[in-house]
C-alpha cells in the first residue's frame, strides 16, 4: 500500500484553501454589492422626507383623522416591552383602541386579554396645537368598561408618546407613531 507523501498532502490542502477562499471573497462581494439595497440619502432628501412626514402628521392632526401604529407598552410597574399589531384610530368623533394592558385592576376591570381594545365614541377632544414640546392632543372617552383619558404629544417626526388613565386600572404607557403611508 503506497501512503501519500507530505507533499502531496500539502499541494492538496493548498488546493483547498485556495478555492475555498475564492468562494469566501465572491460571496462578500456578492452580499456587499446585491445584500444591502440600502441607499444613502442626500441631506435635501432627508430634509424632503422629514418635511413630508411632518406635513401628513399636521394634516392628519387637523382632519381629527389618523392612526399611530403602536411599538412599546410601558407599564407603570413592569420593564417595557415591544408590541406588534396594536394601534389607535382617531376617526372625527370616534376613536378605535386595540393596545394590549399590563398593570394593576383597582376594581373588576376589563378582562386582562382584552386589554384596551374598543371602539366607541370620543366625549371631549382637546388639541393644544403645536408647541415646542410637540402638539399635546387629550382624548376623553367613557366605555361599558370604564373612563378613559388618553394623553398623547405627537412630534413632528410622528413618534407619539400616549399616557393612558382610568379609574380601574393603574396608568400606563405607550410609544408608537403616526402612520404616514
């Protein structure tokens, strides 16, 4: 039986590592140059996005119509979490609320997988207009369930804090956005 000679051994990893590493290096480009699909935006076309964004939130705020796309719960007790799939729609004199709850009942309150989520008719609308600390927008509203008072400072960009009370729930709150598409 004839063993192979170190030389040889040596020329066949060499082999190896030499295609291995050209596949390596074609695979990076590939992923540098096709991957990211991100292109960097000039400062007058950022400055026209946030122009554009700013605009449809005031629109939208001034027609008493718009939706803010829920990202965080901030429970008054708990560590804050992310949320999917949860929003508020103001809509003229209505208001439609879908935002999960985590908190303390002070009484029999809502059924804790139900959260926030209702629809029904807004009792007083408050909007403060735009200041320097965002545009502060208060949202009465009474369910079956409860009174709700709803605090929300909208900036220009759309971010949205929301500061939820009533009376048989400890408060909590919410960051989302202004949904401009």
């Amino acid at each position: 039986m004839r063993h192979p000679n170190f030389l040889s051994i040596i020329h066949y990893i060499c082999a190896t590592m030499k295609h291995f590493t050209i596949l390596s290096i074609m695979a990076l480009a590939l992923i540098l140059f096709t991957g990211c699909g991100v292109t960097k935006q000039t400062p007058e076309e950022k400055r026209a996005e946030e122009e554009r964004v700013a605009r449809v939130v005031k629109d939208n705020l001034d027609k008493r119509s718009y939706k803010i796309d829920v990202n965080y719960m901030i429970p008054t007790r708990w560590a804050a979490s992310e949320v999917r799939g949860y929003y508020i729609i103001v809509d003229s004199t209505v208001i439609k609320s879908k935002l999960p709850y985590a908190g303390i009942a002070h009484s029999v309150a809502i059924e804790q997988s139900k959260g926030l989520t209702f629809t029904d008719n807004i009792l007083e609308y408050h909007d403060s207009g735009r200041t320097a600390n965002g545009r502060h927008i208060s949202i009465t509203v009474k369910t079956n369930e409860d009174l709700y008072d709803y605090k929300l400072i909208v900036f220009d960009d759309g971010i949205v804090d929301i500061h939820v009370h009533c009376r048989k729930l400890s408060g909590i709150s919410y960051r989302g956005e202004v949904n401009t598409r």
